[in-house]
C-alpha cells in the first residue's frame, strides 16, 4: 500500500513467528502446535498474545499487527479518505476473509 513507507516489521507478530519456527526446526509441526511452541517463550507471549486471538481449542481466529504511514500527509483530507478506502478494499480482496461476516484480517484507522 502506498501509504504505508515499511513492512511492520517490529510490531508483526509473524516476522517473529517464522524465524522462531526456522530456528527451532519445528517446520515439522502444523501451525497450531508451532504458535502453541512460540507462545510459551514469554518474551513472544508478553510481546505477541494481544495481536493473536485463538479459540478454545488453540485455533487462530484473528491476528494484527500496527502500520505506520508514514507516505502519508494527514492533513490532506482527500489523502486520507483514499488511504482509508485503499485500506478497506484491501482487506476485502484477502482471501481468508472471503465468504465471511466477520473479518479475520482487516485494518482499521485509530491512535495508538
């Protein structure tokens, strides 16, 4: 997206996520024993467990991360209606959202 200068990288759970399974060698492991494994390394858990939402049986259900847009002047309404929209139909096209009420990966604007 335009609008957004860098990759999340600090603040996205799954950069994390993949060198830890890497490092591990737990590519063996399906997805839900590997985020199980990394969520019981605290410094994951403390930084992480806020961004992934999983069900009672250990299931993701919904993830997020922070983006910065920083090719972005907020003082340009236009701009800004553009970045939310861009923003909006991107999530849409994502195809684990398809066929759902409620999105399991969308974006939204606020302060953090």
């Amino acid at each position: 997206m335009p609008y957004c200068g860098r990759y999340p990288t600090y603040s996205f759970w799954l950069v994390a996520f993949d060198d830890f399974v890497k490092r591990e060698n737990i590519t063996d492991l399906n997805f839900e024993q590997q985020l199980q494994e990394f969520l019981s390394v605290d410094i994951y858990k403390n930084q992480f467990e806020d961004a992934i939402v999983l069900d009672e049986n250990g299931t993701m259900t919904a993830s997020r991360t922070i983006l910065a847009y920083d090719n972005h002047d907020y003082s340009n309404v236009k701009e800004t209606v553009k970045a939310l929209e861009l923003q909006e139909e991107i999530s849409s096209e994502q195809p684990v959202n398809q066929g759902r009420k409620d999105w399991a990966f969308f974006t939204w604007a606020g302060k953090t």
